[in-house]
C-alpha cells in the first residue's frame, strides 16, 4: 500500500485548544497507520497486540502481518454554527481545510447563523464542549466521538470504534483519514436513518449502501440518482451534512450490522449535525445554514404539458388549441430541444426559425391561447455549433488538467463527437451563459428546464481552483444557480427552473424533477420513493414526469393513476418520450384526467399557502408520513403515501388494472376525511378500499381550514382565478382566528364563529363546515 493511499485510525487526543473567535475548540489526535487484515474483516496497527485489543488466547488466532508503527497528527476541530448546529471537521492537521469558513463550497451559505457561546471542560478521559444545546464528547483513548442533545437528554451519535470481529480487531474505527475520511456510527436497535437526496430505493435507508454521486441516472431503476445529497436524518434526533462535492459512500447497517458507515472520497470530512428530536425542527435550522428557495409565481402551481418533442409553432399551436376546445386547464406548454439548430445534446441558444418563426411572436401567440412557454437547455455545446468556437476561444469551456478542453461523460453521445461544459465557476463564462437567456425572457419565456450536468468528467481543472474531486458533484449546483439567478436579474421576480441534476444546496434553486422513470408501475412507485428521499434532505418544490418518460407504451389506466398522484404533486407536468395529452388515452381516461386536473386548480389556494409556508420554515411541500407524524414509528417506514403539506394525505394507487383495486393504506393519528366522497377515517391504524380508477383516497386531517377557489366551467390557466370567489372548508374542530395569503402573497385574517365567517380579505369568502356526523352520514 503507498503512502498515497495510507489510511490512519484515529487513537489518542494529545491536545486541545480553544478559539473564542470560532465558538469551539480544536483537539490534536495521534492516528496510527492501519491496514485492514488478511480476511478483509478489521484492521491492524503497528501497536502491540495488547494496545489493539487483538484476543490473543484464541485458539485459532493465525499470524498476523501488522504494518509498521506510523503515526500521524489529524486535528478534529469543534466549531458551532448556532444552537443547535455544531460543525465537525476531521482532517490531516498540516493540510490546509478545503473550507475554512464553509460557504466554499457553495452548499452552506450561512456558516454560523446565531452566536453560540461555547465551553470546554477536560479530564484524563475525555474532552467536553458544549454550546447552545449540544454537547460534543470526544474520548481521548481511544478516541471516540459523541454528540448529546441537552434539551433531551438523548445522545444523538456516537462513534462504533468499540465494535470488533471475534479475533479483536476493530471493524468500525471510529474515525479514519487517508486519501479518503470517514466516521462510523452506531445506529440504535429501533433508529432509522432517511434521505440522501432523491433515491428511488425504499424510503428508509437502513440496510441499503449508497453511493452518493451525481450520475445520468438513466432511469429510475438503474441504483444511480441524479440528485444524490450527503445530507440524511436519523429518528435518534438529528440532521447531518457532509459539507463536501466529492463523493460520499453511505453504508446503513449494510457490511456491518448496527453501523452507519459515511466516507468522503476527499481528504477531510466535514460534518454538520443539527438536533431535531422532530425533523421538520431539523430542516428548519439545516436550510438556515443552506438557504431556502423563493415561491415562484402562481402560475407555477397550474398544469404543465410537454412532449420529446413538439416539432414546430404549428403543432404546439394545435395542442393548445386542442386544450381549450376541451375545457383543460394549463398554464405552462414545455419545448424540449427542438427550437434549437443543432439540438443533440447541445444548447447555443440559436432559435430555430425554421420551426418555430420569431419567438416573440411564438410566445405572444401561445399566451393568446392562455399559455407560458417553457423552453429545454443543457449546459453542454458541440463543436458543431457556431458558438463553440467563441467559447472556446474565450476560456468558458472546462479544462481537463491537461489544459485541453474536457468532455462529457456518463452520457452517450449520438454521433461520436464529443461535447464540452460551460465552466461556471468562471464569472466570465457564467455571465456568458446568462446573458444568452436574456433576450428568451424578455420575449416573454417563463421558465427554463435545466436538464442534464452530471456530465463532467473526474480529470478536470476549474477556473477557481476547485479540486477535481469536489468538481463533478458541485457541477448541477452551479449550473442552476447560475440560470436561477439570470430569471430572477433579467425579470425581478421570483425564478423558476425545472432541474432534473442536483446536489446538497440545490433545493435552493427551484423546483427539481424525478428524472427518467418508465412508465411503468414501478416506474411511478420508485418515482414516489424519490421525491419523498428528496423531502428529507433537498426540502423544497419537486415534480415528476406524469406518465413516466419512457418504456413500454403507456396503458389509459396508468396515464390516469399518474395523473391523480401528479395533481396533488407540489409541481404537476405530464410529459414523456411519446404524447402524454389526456385526449391521446382514450375518452373515458381523458375525462378522469380533467377532473383531476380540475381539482388541483380549485385546491390553488391551499398549495399556495403550503409553498409559502415551505420558504418560509425550510419544510418540503411534499412530506412523507414521517416528517408530520414522527413519534409514530408505524407512520416512518411508509413510503407508499404522502402528505401534501401539513393537511391532504394522498394515497396514490399502483396499478394499472381498468377495474377498482383493493389499496391497503395507512392513517394516522387523527381523524381524517375523503375530500372527495367524505367518508372518515380514524387514525392510527391501516384501512383497506376498493377503489375505482376514477379516484384515489385524499384525506384531509380533522383541524384543517382548507381554501379552496371556485372554478368557472371554462377556466383556462391560473390568472383567471386570482380574484376568484374562495371557499375555506372546516374539517371538525378548528382555530377560530387564522393568518392566510391572497395572491399577491398578502396576509390577511379569517375569524371562524360557528357557521359565520369574518375576514379581512378583499377575496370574496365563505364558509363550508365539514364534521364528523355529517362524513359519516
């Protein structure tokens, strides 16, 4: 094993300093050169047999070939970042940190959002920090890691370095640091650990190992995710994040049982923990640290309708057409590459006039039919475009770290050339870039799907000096930054992207998609799995492909299934390789879609409120069970349900039978109602239903004040119901005051008095009770 490669075990505090200026304290730690043993099962230093624990009265003890006795200082340095955020960094103490402050990265915007006061008490065993309501515990031999919420009394995590195999040898070092970094915790007998971005895998992650890089996933049952995070919560009470762009590995309980094992493949490790005895507490103070994404406008929340692809003006033309004859409600047509010249996987911003004629006019045509228009890009350019040679020329292209300019991979390119990226982390060629969607959205463009950028290769050299193990990682985090940021400049309002790569952090740019799922009944139960992963860890706006984007042909009943479970989705678009129009399916399947799509728009309001409240607090507007109902260990491992903010519990079906399927479901505390054949439920417990295709179980929890907007027989998109009359629906027993949003995102009142309603909104209001007695008659 070279010394390139060496790991060293962390052993022994030898001393500690404190830094008033960073609200902690830094210990010196003797690591001691390891190498794992002959069976591959623990690991061996050059210390005698006795300091390493090694059973030697084993009968059957073979040799063993232990390496030399080297040591190494590594610095574990304890810094607060609030109340309840403490930062862990772990590293090689004569190599520089790769993010002194935290923000470098770009994940962490706000490194200490709240001064935390902090002290250090020492003694022959061990070293105790404590600050705001944290308390970190490092042992001093052997070294050990241990963090405890205060408030509670719990200890949230502890390093596994006393877990050994049967000769004596560690399997679980608490800490080690080498080309690579890693800690291993102890996972409690009833803790489960969830999230690490969108992963399409069960909803709780124990048991599973995942390796967290940004990949064209191609799919959704491939393993791989485009929005991987080293960010995941731990029923034990807390939020972590690695603060890092290499790749992370996260082993849950997988190669070593009772063990999450978590390795950065860079040099350091760098950790946040956040006490959360309650996640949505947990997400609020992990989003102070990373920021939080803006509501986009109301008409975010409409229908969006896309095709791969629409080829001309004409025929775009007649599908908005076709919408209004037929009574749908959208808001928003999606252009994939076609409006380009050159269009394999490159974006110049060239606007193909052949196809589409002046975009102006294009755009003012299809808002004459009551539609935005969304336009494709990718952050790749072939050298078949004319612009190639302009970028190159300048430096906004990506090097690899021979100076040449890099190209893509992990994505098959159609005709063998190769194709480079915009290099963002140069200001020249980030502004480049953003100039060019100046002129689409002074046209009038509304939004920007930000595909692909997981394509950059390893062997690359960024114009800021970022390492290239943090580089690939990093790469989808800044390429919808920087688009995210030329909607908000160009137009002063809130942007909008629809990203379909990401990484921690990009919850902040929304709104993100499920990526490539078949369409396929797996296809929409992984689809499902994704976003709820993705809600507890990249908290935000999310959406999905309704219909799944390729595979087999797509059956009228799946359409529909996928249709339901997109309505009460935080963002809802159809789209797919072949047409996903709810004419294209047949009458009967058409005329479920519609209502369905109908019901969304009355329930604007409401998904207003909900997105208000996610930009506000730092929650997801998606929820799994979990996040509303965590004291309930039953409600954690569903991954089959969700919530649409705190309220709508939606139960999608998972099949694409044409007659009604018996759906076995969750409820939990509470009593809950059918928004739409008012039946009750009483929670907790699992409740069972034959349910025909033509609807799904919404339920509402008792305690909700719920607006609604009524809908005209021929609304055509949003605008037309922003001064609309609202109907707030009172589902039992409710607060007789409450604080709601009109449009304009101005809060006003509503005072509940029996059946009367009072409110200080200019929106004309009134009141529908809903209680029990009535539900169950």
């Amino acid at each position: 094993m070279s010394a390139l490669t060496d790991r060293y075990m962390l052993r022994e505090v030898e001393e500690v300093t404190t830094d008033p200026e960073s609200a902690g304290a830094t210990a010196r730690v003797r690591a001691v050169l390891c190498r794992p043993g002959d069976d591959g099962f623990g690991y061996l230093t050059g210390e005698t047999l006795a300091e390493q624990g090694i059973e030697t009265t084993m009968p059957n003890l073979p040799d063993l070939a232990t390496p030399p006795l080297r040591t190494r200082d590594v610095a574990v340095q304890v810094r607060w970042a609030g109340p309840e955020a403490v930062r862990i960094t772990i590293g090689p103490a004569d190599v520089p940190r790769l993010a002194p402050e935290g923000t470098e990265h770009g994940i962490v915007v706000e490194p200490r959002y709240v001064e935390t006061r902090t002290t250090v008490e020492q003694d022959e065993h061990n070293v105790v920090l404590t600050g705001g309501r944290l308390r970190v515990v490092l042992g001093r031999r052997p070294f050990s890691l241990t963090v405890q919420d205060i408030t509670t009394g719990a200890t949230l995590l502890t390093t596994a370095g006393k877990l050994r195999q049967v000769a004596g040898l560690p399997i679980s070092p608490a800490a080690t640091v080498g080309e690579s970094a890693a800690i291993n915790l102890e996972l409690g007998p009833d803790e489960e650990v969830l999230g690490f971005g969108e992963q399409f895998g069960r909803l709780v992650k124990n048991g599973q190992r995942l390796r967290l890089r940004v990949e064209d996933a191609l799919g959704t049952g491939t393993g791989m995710a485009y929005k991987p995070a080293p960010v995941w919560y731990s029923t034990a009470g807390y939020l972590a994040l690695v603060n890092t762009g290499a790749t992370v590995n996260a082993d849950v309980g997988h190669s070593r049982n009772g063990v999450l094992g978590i390795e950065a493949e860079c040099g350091e490790l760098d950790l946040y923990v956040v006490a959360g005895p309650e996640p949505k507490q947990a997400l609020t103070t992990y989003t102070r640290l990373t920021g939080r994404g803006p509501v986009p406008p109301v008409w975010a929340f409409g229908y969006w309708l896309g095709r791969c692809r629409y080829h001309s003006a004409a025929e775009m033309a007649e599908v908005g057409r076709a919408l209004r004859e037929r009574d749908v409600p959208c808001d928003v047509l999606h252009l994939d590459p076609d409006w380009l010249v050159v269009d394999r996987l490159n974006c110049d911003f060239i606007w193909n006039t052949d196809r589409f004629g002046d975009r102006a006019e294009f755009v003012a045509a299809l808002d004459q039919l009551g539609l935005r228009l969304s336009v494709w890009e990718l952050p790749y350019l072939d050298p078949a475009s004319p612009r190639y040679a302009e970028a190159a020329e300048r430096g906004h292209l990506v090097t690899d770290s021979d100076g040449e300019i890099a190209t893509i991979a992990g994505t098959p390119v159609p005709d063998g050339r190769p194709r480079a990226l915009v290099d963002f982390t140069s200001p020249e060629a980030r502004r480049w870039w953003q100039d060019m969607h100046a002129p689409f959205l002074d046209d009038g463009v509304a939004v920007f799907k930000t595909d692909f950028g997981e394509g950059l290769p390893d062997d690359v050299r960024l114009a800021d000096g970022t390492g290239a193990e943090h580089a690939h990682n990093l790469y989808p985090l800044r390429y919808n930054g920087a688009v995210s940021e030329a909607i908000a400049e160009r137009t002063g309002r809130a942007p909008l992207v629809w990203g379909r790569s990401g990484w921690a952090g990009s919850h902040r740019y929304p709104a993100q998609w499920g990526g490539d799922a078949e369409s396929t009944v797996s296809g929409m139960r992984a689809t499902l799995r994704g976003g709820l992963s993705h809600a507890m860890s990249m908290p935000g706006l999310w959406g999905h492909d309704i219909g799944g984007f390729f595979g087999p042909e797509l059956t009228p009943e799946l359409y529909v299934r996928w249709t339901q479970f997109g309505a009460l989705s935080p963002l809802m678009r159809a789209h797919g390789l072949r047409p996903r129009e709810p004419w294209a399916f047949g009458e009967d399947a058409f005329e479920i879609a519609r209502e369905w799509i109908r019901l969304r728009y009355s329930l604007l309001p409401y998904l207003w409120q909900t997105a208000h409240e996610s930009a506000e607090r730092g929650w997801p507007v998606l929820r799994p069970l979990a996040l509303e109902f965590p004291a309930d260990d039953l409600a954690t491992t569903r991954d089959d349900a969700f919530l649409l903010g705190s309220d709508l519990l939606v139960v999608p079906v998972f099949d694409d039978a044409g007659e009604p399927v018996r759906r076995r479901f969750y409820v939990p505390e509470g009593g809950w109602t059918d928004l739409v054949t008012g039946k009750r439920y009483e929670g907790p417990g699992l409740h069972e239903e034959s349910v025909p295709l033509e609807r799904i179980p919404v339920l509402v929890r008792d305690g909700a004040l719920l607006p609604r907007v009524e809908l005209g027989e021929h609304v055509r998109r949003t605008d037309e119901l922003l001064d609309a009359p609202w109907t707030l629906h009172a589902y039992g027993e409710v607060p007789t005051t409450a604080t709601l949003l009109d449009f304009n995102s101005r809060p006003f009142t509503v005072s509940v008095n029996g059946d009367q309603l009072t409110t200080s909104s200019s929106t004309p209001m009134s009141l529908v009770r809903h209680t029990p007695q009535e539900a169950r008659s």
